[in-house]
C-alpha cells in the first residue's frame, strides 16, 4: 500500500502559547483504517486540523497525495479538500438547509449537476437511516441524527480520506456501533480513514485497524511502527 | 456551485435569504433616488448650456452711436446693405426704435420715445456659422463704413451664465461619481458584514472544497439583487420628481429654462444609472469578499 499522508517532526503552537503539538511523525498508509486517540487536550483535534487543511504546522513537513501540504498554494487547497471528508465533532451542519442539501453540499460544491445529485443523496440518507427526516432542517434534528448527516456529507463525494472526530460521541452504543460499520465499509471501499474518539471499546471492532495515541502533544510510537510501517502486500 | 453566471435555486439557498432586514435594498434605493436627480440636474444644464450657445454662436450686435440723426439713419442703410453683400450673412435687421424704447424704459421711462433723444442705432446680425473668419469679416465690414461702430458678440454677455451652467453640470457630475463611491463603499461595508453573518456556513463550504470564487458569487448576486431592485425603485421615484419638476418648468414660459429639458438620450441613461449601480455592486461585493476571504485559510 503506498502512503497517503507523511508527517515528519511536525509543530504546531497556537500564538505564543507551548506547542499543541510537538515532534509528530508518522505516516498513514492508503486504504488504512487509524484510531486516534489520547486524553483531553493531547492534541487530537489539532491533528486532525492539520490532515483536513484547517491549519498549517508552525514547523515540520507535511506531505498528503504525495505533495507538500505545508507550502501549498492557497489556491490549490480547495482541490485538495475536495478529496478529502470531514466529520466535525460539532457537526458543523449548516442551520437553514434540509438534511438533504447539507448531504448534497460536497457534489453541489464539486460542480455535480442536479440532475446527477438526488440519487446518491437519497443513497447516503438510506444509508444512514435518515430516508424519512431529508427535509428537517438540523436544529430539529436530535443529536445522533445531526451525527450521520454529518457522516453521509463526509462521505457522499467517496473521499479519498475520511477523518472523523469523536464521531460516535452523541450517539447510543448500537448507533455508535452502526457508525462504526459504514466507515468500515467505506474503507474496504479503499478510504483511508482516521477516527479520533475516546471511546475503547470501539478500538478492537475494526479488525486490522491501527492505534495512534497522543500524549501531551506527542505522539506515541514506541515500535516506529507508525513513521516507517512494515511494507504490506499491494 | 461550480462557477457559473446565474446561481442555481440551491446555491442560492446556501445564504440564509431570511436572514437580515434587506436595509441594503432601501439603502440603495436612497442612493439611487439622489443619484438620478443629480443625473438630471447635470444633463438638464447641459443641454440648456448647449441651447445657450445655439442660440447665441454668431449673433452680433452692431452699435451706431453718431450724434446726427440722418447720417445715423445713412450709416445704418449702408452697413446693413454691405452686411447683407457677405455671404456669411444670414440676416442683419436694424432694432426699430419702439424696441430700443422699450428696452430703454426702465432707465429712461417715456422719454425714450422722444424723436429727439439721440439713441444710437442698433442692428442685429445672424452669421451663417460662428467662425471667427466670418466674425472678422462682419466686423471688417461694418467698420469700413462707420469706423467708430461698436460691435458685440452676443455670446460674451452670456458668457457668465454659460459658466455658471458649465460648473452645475461638472457639480452635478461630481456628485453622481461621489454616489457612484458612496455606493461602492455600502457594499463594501454589506458585504463584510455579510461574511461576518454567514461565518459558519462560509467556514464549511471552505472546508468543502469551495474556492473563494464560488463563495464570493453567493454575496455578489445577492448584493446585485438588492442595488437593482432599490435602484429600480430609487430611479423610478426620481424620473416622477424629474417629469413633475419638467412640467413645471414648461409652465413658466422661460426661454432660458425651456433648455433646461431631458432628451430621449438623457433618459435612456438615467435609467441605465440601477444597471450601472448593480454592476459596480457586484464587482465591489466581489473585491471586498475575495479580499476577506483569502486572508483566512
């Protein structure tokens, strides 16, 4: 499997305060599946900024699609977004439009005809059991449904990434588990995904999956195994 | 939302259309109004200048101010005779003594009409153009048989007026440009606080891949929108005032003011001025948004 994404020795510091992270270096094969995981303030949602190009590191190197992500263009970031989904732990839905417009935002953005968006959408609603809700708009929506409209926006445009974080934490365990099941079946699709999330009981459910675990702003790799992964059969 | 001209429903949808009091279409529609009656103050003066000097270009006035009564009358005869010899003539026509007395009343009063007052003799030359080789031949002319006449170019007793027109119409042209900024600058102002508004939405659709372009063109057919209706509605107001103002002005009867009218050209671009307005709209929304936006990642 080749590499998606390469960290080496990155930084980040937000203003003058200590660095959020420190000293990060790994690589994400394609096609993985990663846990990220780490107490409260060790920097997860900072990594996951830097991945999804929310923010660019104060030092080190960055490659995503074999491309240097810290110096790239402001003008090619939204090419590169494109490929990549997000699921917010604030959802980040947008207040006025129906669950169906925010699934649709990602192809309507892409430049995906009409004609072209309805059937995927209505795939993405059955998919996370929303069929019935595609005209609520997300402050009618309970917290668990706003999660997989979410979900289905990060997914719909078949992201060559998908970083999620916390995204099982407002749902009930079997929802959780559910969610669990679609990123792992877009996986076998050939997304690489990184799931940021507290909970351990989801870490053993992804047979294969690999463990990243942030402490204090550093990243915890005590084999290597994470900068320089064993090469694996294509 | 790839770049197109005309926003499908559902980029349109994107802002929240309820959102905000839509103060920016009354705004515009102030704007506009103003806007428009400057317009007009400035082309009206112009055309009334233009008429002016029509009316005024090779027009003289030829003063004969000898004291014997006969001779002036001889001297008259014989300037207009070798007036009318000139083919730059089109008309030379002595002023009867009733007008002279007439436009003498207010400073003679009824002696103007005695025989005896010696009133120079006065005669009113229309030139075929108003070149300054036909003038100095009029006045070449003239002054071969009455060397001491006094010879006026109408034009320069008018020039004062055409002055004062020519510095309304550059007035009334300054004040339609300083509109035309005022305008850019509540754009630049709506559409800055548009983005503030719609923070969340815009962080997404970054996140989502939307260039600065697609997300500009969302505030920039909104922004357009707003200045076309409230211009519309501002030129609209404004063409009633002008209309009810020009049907004054014919009332009056005054032959300087009867210039003061719109042509059929005038109006054409006074109702262009909203088109004008919504397009400087849509290129100051779209300045001022991709200049925000590209100072955020």
């Amino acid at each position: 499997m080749a590499n998606i994404v390469q960290f080496e020795n990155v930084g980040l510091r937000y203003g003058t305060g200590q660095e959020t992270l420190s000293d990060v270096s790994f690589t994400l094969a394609s096609g993985a599946f990663y846990f990220l995981t780490g107490s409260s303030g060790a920097g997860k949602t900072s990594l996951l900024k830097l991945l999804y190009l929310a923010q660019r590191p104060t030092r080190g190197l960055i490659r995503l699609f074999g491309e240097d992500a810290v110096t790239l263009p402001r003008k090619r970031l939204p090419g590169f977004r494109r490929r990549i989904g997000v699921v917010f732990q604030d959802f980040r839905l947008v207040a006025h439009l129906s669950a169906y417009d925010n699934i649709a935002l990602p192809l309507r953005v892409s430049g995906v005809p009409e004609s072209d968006i309805a059937a995927p959408v209505g795939e993405m609603l059955a998919w996370v059991g929303l069929s019935d809700r595609a005209g609520a708009k997300p402050p009618t929506l309970s917290g668990g449904e706003q999660q997989r409209v979410a979900i289905a926006r990060a997914v719909i445009s078949r992201p060559e990434i998908l970083v999620a974080d916390e995204p099982t934490g407002n749902v009930d365990p079997d929802m959780a588990e559910r969610l669990l099941h679609l990123f792992h079946s877009l996986n076998r699709l050939g997304t690489t995904v990184v799931v940021a999330t507290h909970d351990f009981h989801l870490l053993g459910r992804i047979p294969g999956a690999h463990m990243m675990r942030l402490d204090g702003g550093r990243l915890l790799d005590p084999t290597g195994s994470l900068r320089f992964p064993p090469v694996q059969p294509e | 939302m790839a770049v197109k001209l005309i926003p499908s429903a559902a980029d349109r949808r994107l802002l929240d259309e309820s959102r905000g009091t839509r103060a920016m279409t009354w705004v515009m529609a102030i704007m506009l109004f103003l806007t428009v009656l400057a317009g007009a103050l400035g082309l009206g003066t112009r055309s009334a200048a233009r008429s002016l000097d029509r009316q005024l270009a090779g027009r003289l006035t030829v003063q004969i101010v000898t004291p014997e009564s006969a001779l002036r009358d001889r001297q008259g005869a014989a300037v207009i005779a070798a007036l009318k010899r000139l083919p730059d003539v089109k008309r030379a026509t002595p002023v009867s003594r009733e007008e002279l007395a007439t436009l003498l009343r207010p400073w003679l009063g009824s002696d103007g009409m005695d025989p005896d007052l010696p009133i120079p003799a006065m005669i009113d030359v229309d030139l075929v153009d108003a070149s300054e080789l036909a003038i100095a031949r009029a006045i070449a002319a003239v002054q071969r048989i009455v060397p001491a006449a006094r010879i006026d170019r109408q034009e320069s007793w008018m020039a004062p007026v055409s002055d004062f027109m020519a510095m309304i119409t550059s007035l009334a042209g300054a004040l339609v440009l300083l509109m035309a900024a005022a305008t850019a600058a509540v754009v630049i102002l709506a559409a800055r606080a548009g983005l503030e508004t719609h923070r969340d939405t815009i962080q997404v659709l970054h996140m989502l891949g939307s260039t600065d372009i697609q997300v500009s063109r969302l505030f920039q057919r909104r922004i357009a929108l707003d200045t076309l209706v409230g211009g519309m509605l501002g030129t609209a107001l404004a063409c009633a005032v002008i209309a009810l103002v020009g049907m004054q002005v014919q009332a009056l009867g005054s032959d300087l003011l009867s210039g003061v009218m719109l042509s059929a050209r005038d109006w054409t671009l006074l109702l262009l001025l909203p088109v004008l307005f919504a397009l400087l709209a849509t290129f100051a929304a779209r300045i001022a948004v991709t200049a925000a936006l590209s100072r955020i990642l």
